[in-house]
C-alpha cells in the first residue's frame, strides 16, 4: 500500500499538470526514482533498470512501465490501477538487440500520444541517451522538450504528513550521530564504525524504524579530512586526529542529514578552534534571518555577512532542499543556497545549510536541517552545534 492517503498523490499530480501547462508539455516522462514516488508511491530498488511513470494531461491516472519482474511492486506500493501498470519483457535487460525503451513507446502510442509535446528530465540519474535516442526513433511525430526538475519544483512545499516523516528522519539522525560518537574512538577500524552507523540509520527508534539513505556514510578522518566525499577504510583512528561524518536519517526514504566534526583527543588544533568559532556562529546568525519571503541568495549573502570578520572563504553552495530521496543524492536539485537563486522560501519548504570549510591540512563541517515555518524556521534533529570532543 502507499504510504500517503491517495487524496494526497491526486493533490500532487494536478499540481505537477498545473506546471505542465505552464511549459506547454503534453506528457512527462519521469524516471527519477524520487519524482516516481512522490506521485505515485512507488517504492523499490529497481532503479537500475530502466523504468518511467508518464503523466499525461488528458489521464486521470499516470502509468508506470518497468521490468516485469518489478510489476507486483508496483502493485503493492503505488495507487495505480491494473491497467496502468505496464511491464517489458526480462529479456530486454542488458540486451544489445532491445531496450526497454520500446515498450515505453509502445505505450505512448496505445495511448494516442505519440503526436504530443513530451517533457523528459533531461538531467537525471537515470535517463540514459540511450534511451532518448529510443524515444526519438520511436515517436518520430511527437515533439520532445526538456521538463528536468519540474516534479522536483512541486515536491519543494511538502505536506504536513511530509513533516511530520522529515522529524522522524530527524529523531533517527540524532540516533545515527550518537551511534557514530560512541563508536569512533581511538583504535577503532572506521568499518567497524560505519557498520554501527549503519545499523542505527536502519534500526531507527523504537517508535519507527529507519531506511537505507541517499548517500553513504560519508567519513573522513585525519588526512582525509581535507576533502569532503569519502568512505570508510579498514584504518584504526588514532589519537589527536579530526572526523568529518556527514550522515543521515531516513523513513520512508525521507532524508534528515547530520553533520559534525569529532576530535579524538582533548585540544584541537588552534586552526580548528578559530574555524569552529566563527562557522558556528555564522550558521547561527544566518538561521536567524530564516523566514518565508526570503530568497535563497539572501540566506547565502546573510552567511558571508556573517563570516566576513575572519578569512574563511566558502566558494562551494551553503545548502539546498531537501525531502524524498534515493541514491545517489538525497538533495532535491532545486534550491541551492548561493549567488543568483531567487527562489522565495515559503513555509513547510525543508533545508539542509552545511558550511562545510576545507584546508590543505584539515576540515571542518557542522549543519542544520530545517523546516521553514510561517514566521521562521525549527530544526528537524536536536544535536549540540559544536566539535565533538573524544
């Protein structure tokens, strides 16, 4: 069964035509496995073939093609009716001689849209040239045009039910960080400790369980700290040494990131010190001027306000949006924190800020994932805004 009451998918698929027909698209053909969710409840790990929902004006219900194998998925987690449930053969997977993309436009055609303007997400994960090239052979009459993001656009105000699964990611993610406090310590193999991260994010609380995230934990230690991105290794920590963790939780594939910074000893470097003092107090002041109005380069230009006192320099994004997810990225690919976005925040938007700082010797990252209220904003996780001493 969906998670969401039907009445709340129909809500967003009129939503999503709305936008439709704002950019004269006829039919959308949504790949990204979080847009597929999101409208229809769709829920599996199959993303690694190849699989649609279409939106069509004239339809009342979207259609969902995928293997068939993935066809009782379908059934058991989405709204759809039989008919709108649509499989390709098993022997279309990894073939040279077919491609799912056949049945996709077999349908379209059943359907009499084949002489339509089709929106496809150009950017996405999981839309190949391949299957464009397809789609163009295919469909020779019909008219293709680029609806990247549209969906995206429309998941960014969520529901109160959406809030109410960002906190519990939220309740999950502070687990997730103590677990991660308890065991990173001096001796310790970095998988061992990601294992136990791991076990919170899918353990989740008592009262709800958790879900696999968007991005793995994301770990650093000592020398690695000076980039962000990477995993664990079989290394022991050692004493007097810097962790980055950049983690999350999830339920029902709704993302909270957490991030903090560990020391592994009683005194951090002075350097750490300095940076720690003034991000920390930068991300305060520029939550404060959180509120509905404001745009997203405003936030930004408040945080380098903020931080202009010192010489940090932060060249990357402050944050984005964030929501329902799936690897390899658990950003909606929408609003970005940064010089030239003019996206107005409205309440029951939701926010990742993570002023993450790098130097040639060590890091440091500490975050704050937000729902936007009506005349503010409240944190999703409660966890201390500081170095982590151990």
């Amino acid at each position: 069964m969906p998670v969401f009451e039907v009445s709340e998918y129909q809500e967003r698929i009129a939503k999503t035509k709305q936008r439709m027909q704002q950019q004269g698209i006829d039919v959308l053909f949504i790949s990204q496995p979080a847009n597929m969710n999101y409208l229809t409840g769709y829920d599996a790990w199959s993303f690694y073939v190849h699989q649609c929902v279409l939106v069509a004006l004239e339809a009342e219900e979207p259609v969902w093609v995928g293997r068939g194998m993935d066809g009782n998925c379908a059934r058991l987690t989405t709204f759809l009716s039989d008919e709108n449930i649509v499989e390709w053969p098993d022997h279309y997977v990894h073939s040279a001689e077919h491609h799912p993309a056949e049945t996709m436009v077999e349908v379209i055609k059943a359907r009499g849209w084949d002489k339509k303007r089709i929106g496809v997400e150009m950017d996405q994960f999981y839309f190949t040239h391949r299957t464009f090239l397809e789609l163009e052979k295919g469909l020779p009459n019909a008219t293709f045009v680029d609806g990247d993001t549209l969906v995206n656009r429309v998941r960014l105000v969520k529901s109160e039910r959406e809030i109410e699964y960002m906190k519990r990611a939220g309740k999950i993610a502070e687990r997730v960080m103590d677990a991660a406090v308890e065991n990173i310590k001096v001796g310790a193999r970095e998988c061992d400790a990601a294992a136990a991260i791991a076990y919170a994010e899918y353990s989740g609380t008592e009262e709800f369980g958790g879900d696999y995230p968007a991005i793995v934990p994301l770990m650093m230690a000592g020398e690695a700290t000076k980039t962000p991105h990477l995993t664990w290794t079989d290394k022991r920590y050692v004493a007097d040494e810097a962790v980055l963790l950049e983690l999350a939780g999830v339920y029902r594939r709704y993302h909270c990131p957490i991030a903090r910074t560990m020391f592994l000893g009683k005194e951090p470097p002075q350097i750490m010190r300095d940076t720690a003092e003034v991000v920390i107090d930068g991300l305060q002041k520029t939550l404060e001027f959180v509120r509905p109005g404001v745009t997203a380069e405003q936030i930004e230009a408040q945080w380098r306000k903020a931080i202009a006192h010192s010489t940090i320099v932060k060249e990357s994004r402050l944050g984005y949006s964030i929501g329902v997810n799936y690897p390899p990225d658990w950003g909606e690919q929408t609003i970005s924190l940064r010089p030239g976005d003019k996206t107005e925040l409205e309440p029951n938007m939701t926010l990742h800020l993570i002023p993450g700082i790098w130097y040639d010797d060590v890091g440091f990252e500490i975050d704050a994932s937000i729902r936007v209220t009506e005349n503010g904003y409240e944190h999703l996780f409660e966890y201390p805004l500081d170095i982590v001493l151990k």
